[in-house]
C-alpha cells in the first residue's frame, strides 16, 4: 500500500481521477455497506426501525435531505 498520492493538479488529472458529486458517493458508499450487510449508522441507538429505514431509503434514491 506504498501507493504515491498525486501532489500537483497535472498529476492529479493524469492519473485518471474524476471529481464524483457527494450524493452519488453517499450512495455508492451505502449501497457497499447495505450489500455486505454492516450498518450505515452504528452509533445510533434506538432508531433501527424508525428513522434509519427511511434514510437509507433516502440516500439509495438520491433524496435532498437536512
């Protein structure tokens, strides 16, 4: 894991990286996290029927939450 980090802008762009928008990494680190069954919220204690459904449901549809 030795991998060297990009250090300029032209680096950066060489390497083939692409700027993804936040929603769609919420959604794609929560669809990871679904499938292979760990729990988006561990720390959340006493809403895994109630509200946690709900903002799963939120964040795989791409949904403005606050």
């Amino acid at each position: 894991m030795s991998e060297s980090r990009p250090t300029t802008l032209g680096e950066l762009r060489a390497s083939g990286w692409a700027s993804v928008p936040v929603r769609q990494e919420l959604r794609r680190n929560a669809t990871e996290r679904i499938r292979s069954s760990e729990p988006l919220f561990d720390d959340v204690l006493g809403y895994h029927n109630t509200v946690i459904p709900q903002v799963e449901n939120a964040l795989l549809a791409g949904h403005d939450m606050i």
